[in-house]
C-alpha cells in the first residue's frame, strides 16, 4: 500500500509541483490549504506523514502541531521559509519531527520523508526495562516514564533515546546517532543533536542546563549515564 502524505501549504504552485513529485515516487498525496483544514484531514485520512509550512492563513503551523500532538504522533515535517533557529526550536519542541527550510531540493525532502515514516513504523524490540534515576525506559513498549508519569515524545526523540537507552553508560558517537537516528545522508548535521539533546533534557532531567544522565562529550557524542 503506497504511504500516505498530508501536505499543509497555502502556496498553489508549491503544493502542485510537491504532489507531482511525491505521486511520481508512489505516494498518495493528500492536501490542505489552512490549519484547520490540515487538522480535520489529519483525523479522516490518516496520513503516514505530515508536511507542514508555519505561515499558514488562518492559524500558526506551530498551532497545527500541538493540536495533532494531542492525539497522534504520526511524523510531521515542517516545511517554512523561516530560518531563525528560535522558530526551529519552537517546532521541533512542540513535536515536529523535522524541519526542511525553503528553497529545499525535492530529493532531500522525499529522503526526509521517507526516514520519517521508516522511523515511526519500526517493530518494537523485546528488550527490557531500562532504568535511569527516576526513569524507566521501556525498549520494548516505546514508553517513557518519570517517576511514574508517562513522558510524550515525538518518534525521533524516541529514537534518539532509544539508542542511547541500548548503549546505557557507552559513549555513542555524533556519526553513528546521526546515522542511525536521521539516516546516512545527515551524519554531518551535527546540530541536529543539539536540538534534540536539549529537548529531551527538557522533558527528562531535574535541572536541564547541568544534566546528570543525558551527559554530552564535547566534539564526541553522547552518554545515557545511570
């Protein structure tokens, strides 16, 4: 079954050219011209993955996130001419699971896509528990918790997490996160793991600005210590 895209921009000619492109790669290509609109689709077609431009008429794409977020975690990559980091810190913590700025290269976006929907359809390991101070990290049910309350996270701050959770006191190297995380055409984005490290801090350690589990070795990578 080929997956399914829900394309939210107000741009015409923008969303004509993505849809030849995306159904000439197999995709089924569903579109939105509002937030509103992007949010009712989102309910009815259950996209595979979501393409979202920030300017949107009638709300803020940041708007359209946090409203998907409150009842799916289906991918949402965000699509927007806005380039100040604030503006990518904003989406992605909202839970947006990557941003693509315009002007963009069709195949990288396609490439995005794709790593997207492959992250969020990945089987669930039969690993155990893992457990860091007051959390416990269920590999196999993809569940979070701080003691004893559940954790929302988007799939890339799961995987993300994920990795490290399997490497529990190792340090992971930047590449092979970067690799294993976003796919081999990303291992240089190394900002990219700023962004995420900062938000899982944010949603899992006591005092995010000094970390005592989620530990960065400058230049290196990154540690889940116990």
């Amino acid at each position: 079954m080929s997956p399914r895209v829900l394309l939210v921009d107000d741009e015409p000619t923008l969303v004509r050219a993505l849809a030849i492109s995306l159904r000439a790669e197999g995709w089924e290509v569903v579109t939105a011209a509002d937030g509103r609109s992007a949010l009712v689709a989102a309910a009815e077609r259950k996209p595979d993955v979501v393409v979202l431009d920030l300017g949107l008429p009638d709300m803020d794409g940041t708007a359209v996130i946090a409203g998907l977020r409150e009842w799916t975690s289906v991918p949402i990559v965000v699509l927007s001419a806005r380039q100040h980091g604030e503006d990518k810190v904003e989406a992605l913590d909202l839970g947006a699971d990557d941003y693509v700025t315009k002007p963009f290269g069709t195949n990288e976006l396609l490439a995005r896509l794709r790593a997207a929907v492959r992250r969020s359809q990945e089987p669930a390991p039969t690993s155990p528990v893992v457990e860091v101070g007051d959390l416990l990290v269920d590999l196999a049910r993809k569940r979070v918790t701080r003691a004893g309350a559940d954790v929302r996270l988007t799939p890339t701050e799961w995987a993300f997490l994920e990795l490290l959770a399997r490497n529990l006191g190792r340090l992971v190297p930047r590449q092979q996160i970067l690799r294993e995380v976003w796919g081999p055409a990303y291992e240089h984005e190394t900002h990219y793991l700023r962004v995420y490290a900062a938000q899982l801090r944010r949603k899992l350690e006591d005092d995010p600005s000094h970390p005592r589990h989620l530990v960065t070795t400058s230049g290196l990578g990154y540690t889940l210590e116990p």
